[in-house]
C-alpha cells in the first residue's frame, strides 16, 4: 500500500487475462529453458509485482507445460530430442559463466532423461 496526502492507494489487482499473458510469458521462459529464480526475477521485475506472485506465476507456468505435455499427443522422440539440445545449450552457457551446479544440474537431468541414471540401491 502507499499512501499520499492522507489517502491510501491500494495496488491494482491484474485481471484474468492480465495474468494468463503473465503465465504465458513465464512459460516462454521455461522453454527457453531459463531458471526458475531468474524466471521469478524477471517477472518481478517486468510487471512490477512482488516475488511470491512471481513465484506464484512461476509455478502456473511450469503447470501449464506440464499439463500441455500430458494432454498433447506429443511425438516423444521429437519432444525427446528437443529436451536433449535445450539441456545441452543450457550447459554449454553455464559452463561458459561458470556456474558448475546448473551445468551438474542439467548433467543429472540429461542422464535421467535419456537413461543412463546411476541405479542406487538402498538396504
């Protein structure tokens, strides 16, 4: 809230459709293949709302791609290989910024994917 000359300004609350494009933006950076905080981050900033309704329109976006992915009859090999180069591309960058956990990160991420995960056994 802000408050001038006696009078309180109560901040606009963004309509439905306003915060749908806001989902839509943010799932655009998650295919991109951005990072949950920076996609937080940025949202924040663009829209000029506070972080927890960032985070919050951060997690509809990766909803809204998830379930798009579930619904869609999706050619899994194609979608396969897309997810393979966009987490290449993403280590590439991290290695270059040096930034080694995103580059482990996406290493883990890529082996799951593709199935070549240590197989652990707890006893």
């Amino acid at each position: 809230m802000q408050r001038w000359a006696n009078q309180i300004v109560m901040p606009k609350r963004a309509t439905k459709q306003e915060t749908e494009l806001r989902v839509a933006h943010a799932a655009e950076l998650v295919a991109e293949g951005q990072a949950y905080s920076s996609i937080t981050s940025l949202v924040a900033a663009k829209y000029g709302i506070s972080r927890r309704i960032a985070r919050q329109i951060t997690s509809n976006a990766y909803l809204l791609l998830k379930n798009d992915i579930e619904e869609g009859d999706l050619n899994r090999p194609e979608m396969t290989a897309k997810l393979v180069c966009t987490l290449e591309n993403a280590m590439h960058r991290a290695m270059r910024e040096k930034q080694y956990s995103a580059v482990a990160s996406n290493a883990k991420v890529l082996m799951k994917l593709i199935g070549l995960e240590a197989k652990t056994q707890i006893r």
